[in-house]
C-alpha cells in the first residue's frame, strides 16, 4: 500500500518498535489463539477478532468500526485466509485512521509565523507532562529555537523542581515561584520573561488535578487569560497528556478534560512498557484532536511525533 512507502528515520523506527513490542506481543498472542485451528476469517474469527481488539484498549467504537470494515472485505473476497488477518487488519486501521487528516505529521514543529509560540500542557498528576515538557524542550532546542519553561504547577515543590531538573538538562532558561504561588502568575511571568528573551517556544507545566472539572476549568481559564495580556492570542497549543498504561482511563480523562478546556492536542505517553498501545489506534480514530506526540520511554529522546502510518506499521510488522 501506498502509504507504507514513506520511509522514516530508522532509528525513530526502532525505538518505536521497541516502545510497541509488549503491545504487540500481547496483541499477537491473543490473535493467534483467536484464529487457532481456523484457516478462513468467518463469523466465529470474526467474533474472536472483536474480543482480541477490544482487550487490546482499542476502545469499542473503533473495534466496530474495523469489524465492519473487515466483514465487508470478507463479502467482497471469496475467501480471506487468517494467514492474511494481520495484513488486512494493518490494512483497514491505516484505512480507518486515514479518513481524518490527522496524524499526518513526521517532524518536531511549531508555525513560523507565532512568536513566541506558547504551548500549554495539562493532565492529570503522573501522566509526564513535565517529563514530556523537558524531552520536547530538547527537541526543540535541538532545531535551533529558544525555548522557555514556566513552572506553574506549584501545588507540590517536588513538581517545580522535577521542571528545574530538566532545565537544567536540556540546558533552556526556567520561570519558577516559590511552591503555592499562582500558577497564572508563574504563567504571566514566564510569558513576560519569553518575550524579553526572545524565545521561540514557551512551555507552560500546569497541574491537573481533576478532583473538581468546574475548579481546574477556572484555573485553567485564568491563565488563559492572564497570559493573554501578553501574547494576545496565547496558548497556541493546549496539549492534554495522557498515560497510554491506563488504557480505557485515558480515553476517560480525554473526554473530562476536553470538556473542561479547549484541548488542541494530544500525547500519549508510556507506550512502553504496557500492553495497551491500541488505546493510541482508539484516541485517534476517536477524537477530533491529533494525536500529536508519544512517550516510548523515560529518556530525553523517548518522545515521537506521532504519524498514524508509522505506528500501524510498527504495531502490525
Ligand atoms: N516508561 C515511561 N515512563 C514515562 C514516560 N513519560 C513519563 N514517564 C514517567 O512517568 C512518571 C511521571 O511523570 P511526570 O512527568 O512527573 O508526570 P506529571 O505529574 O504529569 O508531570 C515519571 O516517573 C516519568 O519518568 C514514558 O513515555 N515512558
Ligand atoms: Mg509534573
């Protein structure tokens, strides 16, 4: 197929087989036992595909949506063999996730034409936004951008320490306030600092503490707000982090968070390590927001843009 021919740098193709491969092993076991004894994909493989899909995190919307797609295959073609399933499910996902134009990117990135270009991240405690925070600032730094952070999560000083730690790192310039401070203060501040420094990209880390949607949908809009006194159509990006090992969860926190606050991307993190990578396959056909990055491990350079060809490709090879 087609888009199967781009080809990729290898080593973002390795680390992301790696990142995939409990996903896939565990995938794969249970597709085997599926089609045990079966050579041809009828109504019981079917069924048995469905059970394998929807234990594998994809989330039942999309698992109904390939069942279809694959049953009309299956009266189309006299005869479809289960030697063939793992071909024509990477097939019909790629096919699945290729009707939204999203996904689509292969490269670390931020408009030109916004300067300073603020990014806002938000999820729930633990899911590596500040982890995700400090491999994207290296990232982009490793394009010759200047970036900023701002530590507004002051709720705990573990987590504007954690920030420093990775300023420290990547070696880019932070915006801190003794723990308990606003965190539209932190926010405002960083803006200001940015723009005095010239940066190109401002990263805010905030905290998400979901205990109550109408509390974080405030906190949230106040630093909104407050930042806007400074770059007028600030944030450019809100990217709402969610912790792939969570599986169903995460789909969950998607849509309490995308109820809380315009949301304009996503990551999905710790891909590694857990058996539910189809959650990604499911968030993308789900929500009207890209997947924008992945998390595929704890190191700085264990963050990927996400494009949905490569990820079929890796998850189904
Ligand atoms: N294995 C793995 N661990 C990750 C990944 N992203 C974050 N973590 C770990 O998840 C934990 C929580 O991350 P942190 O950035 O502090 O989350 P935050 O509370 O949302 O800021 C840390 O131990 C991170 O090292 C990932 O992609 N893979
Ligand atoms: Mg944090």
């Amino acid at each position: 197929m087609s888009f199967f021919k781009k080809i990729f740098s290898k080593e973002k193709k390795e680390t992301l087989d790696k990142g995939l491969e409990k996903s896939k092993d565990s995938f794969f076991s249970k597709l085997s036992k599926a089609v045990a004894g079966k050579s041809k994909v009828d109504d019981d493989v079917l069924d048995n595909l469905e059970e394998v899909l929807v234990s594998s995190d994809v989330g039942v919307n999309t698992t109904l949506k390939i069942i279809d797609r694959i049953e009309e295959r299956v009266s189309r073609d006299k005869y479809l063999g289960t030697d063939e399933l793992n071909q024509i499910l990477r097939e019909e996902i790629a096919g699945l996730l290729s009707e939204t134009n999203l996904g689509d990117e292969t490269d670390f990135t931020i408009p030109k034409n916004k300067k300073p270009y603020v990014l806002m991240v938000v999820g729930v405690n633990g899911v590596g936004k500040t982890t995700t925070i400090g491999k994207l600032a290296s990232q982009f730094k490793k394009k010759g951008l200047k970036v900023v952070l701002g530590a507004a999560d002051t709720f705990r000083a573990a987590a504007i320490d954690q920030l420093q730690v990775w300023a420290d790192r990547v070696d880019v310039p932070i915006v801190r306030q003794e723990m308990g401070s606003d965190p539209a203060s932190v926010a405002f501040d960083t803006l200001q600092s940015g723009v005095n420094q010239d940066a190109d990209v401002i990263i805010i880390d905030t905290a998400g503490r979901l205990h109550n949607k109408v509390n974080l949908m405030n906190e949230l809009s106040k630093i909104k707000r407050v930042m806007q006194k400074v770059v007028g159509d600030a944030p450019h990006d809100v990217l709402l982090v969610l912790d792939g090992s969570t599986g169903q969860n995460a789909f969950e926190q998607a849509k309490q968070f995308t109820k809380a606050t315009e949301v304009t991307s996503l990551a999905v993190t710790k891909l590694d390590g857990t058996a539910k990578g189809g959650v990604v396959i499911g968030i993308s056909d789900q929500f009207q927001i890209p997947v924008r990055y992945i998390g595929v491990g704890e190191g700085i350079d264990d963050l990927q843009v996400f494009n949905k060809y490569e990820f079929v490709d890796s998850f189904f090879k």
